[in-house]
C-alpha cells in the first residue's frame, strides 16, 4: 500500500487579505491611502477619488499574489 504524502497548506496574509480585493477577471484592486488624515481641507475631486478601487500596478501583483494564494 503506498504512502501518502501530506500536502501542506499555504499561510494567507491577513493584512493584504483585508486590502486587496480581486475582480472577476482576476486583476487585483487596492484602495487609496491617506483617506482620513486631514480630510477637511482637501478638494471635493480628491475625496470622489478615496471611493474608488484603483487596479494594482503590475509590477506588484506577482508579490500579492504570493501574499493570497487562495484569492482575497
């Protein structure tokens, strides 16, 4: 009778898991930073833009995804 042999499961990172968010082609999304600091004084444009998920850069998507394997 052969050995089975364990297959280990990969970690998710749970502060990139609460970041990041997939879409249904696979792209990886990010929210903007510096949301609440100083929020008063900044132009009505910038503080539409805070709403919005921008796509991740290519460059650091093979990292992220590294960080979820399983997907966000």
């Amino acid at each position: 009778m052969p050995t089975k042999t364990k297959k280990y499961k990969l970690k998710t990172h749970k502060g990139a898991q609460k970041r990041i968010g997939i879409t249904g082609t696979g792209k990886l999304t990010k929210g903007k930073g510096h949301q609440s600091h100083l929020r008063r004084k900044k132009p009505k444009s910038v503080k539409r833009q805070y709403a919005d998920q921008q796509a991740l850069a290519e460059a650091d998507t093979k990292r992220v995804k590294r960080l979820l394997p399983y997907g966000a």
